[in-house]
C-alpha cells in the first residue's frame, strides 16, 4: 500500500478518472492527470480476477513496483492503474517493466525533483 497522503479518495478517483489521458501498454491501462504531488490508485476488476487472494497479489505487486519507481524517479502526477487480461499470469518483473514503461509515456519521463 502506499502512504495516506499518495491514495486517492473516491471523490478524487471519479474526478481524475474522467479528466486524465490515457496510455497503454500490453498488460495495463493508466489514466494520467498532472499534478503537483504524487498520488495513485490500483484498480483490479473481479471480472479479470474473481479471486480475491489473486486479486490482493496482483495489487500488492503493483504497488510494491510502484513505490520502488517513484522512489527512484520522482515523478509528480495522479496515476490510476487498471489491468489487463493480460497481466494476470505476469511476473513480478514484468509487471513492473511495464509499470515502468507506461509511467514514463503518462509523464512525459520528466523526473521532478521533491
């Protein structure tokens, strides 16, 4: 998970989520809004993954990867992830490659300093 202050409330969700442009990849779709803190949601939906415990792994290696970029890169922005069929049977590695590869499309691959 990440820190209170990096998630999105629903209100925010649903406002980013018709705002923001979207970028693609093979396994995920991100909706990408500017702004000047980071903040992010992952979406898994149940019809993707009817298992929950499927459901949480996903998530959690999502956001683990997540964090890990943001750390290193620092980029600044609202980011909501949604998966694709594709990206239920990824490995870890993969998923992050191309977490990494759709944020730095969604940014514009400008690392903005804290």
């Amino acid at each position: 998970m990440l820190k209170k202050t990096q998630r999105l409330t629903k209100r925010q969700f649903t406002t980013f989520f018709s705002q923001g442009r979207q970028v693609h990849t093979l396994s995920l779709r991100v909706v990408y809004s500017p702004h000047t803190q980071f903040h992010a949601a992952v979406v898994i939906p149940k019809k993707l993954v009817p298992k929950a415990t499927a459901r949480m792994k996903l998530r959690r290696r999502l956001y683990n990867g997540l964090r890990t970029l943001i750390e290193a890169t620092h980029i600044n922005g609202v980011f909501i992830i949604i998966i694709k069929a594709t990206a239920v049977g990824a490995s870890y590695h993969t998923l992050k490659k191309e977490l990494e590869e759709v944020l730095q499309k969604s940014a514009g691959h400008r690392g903005n300093p804290r």
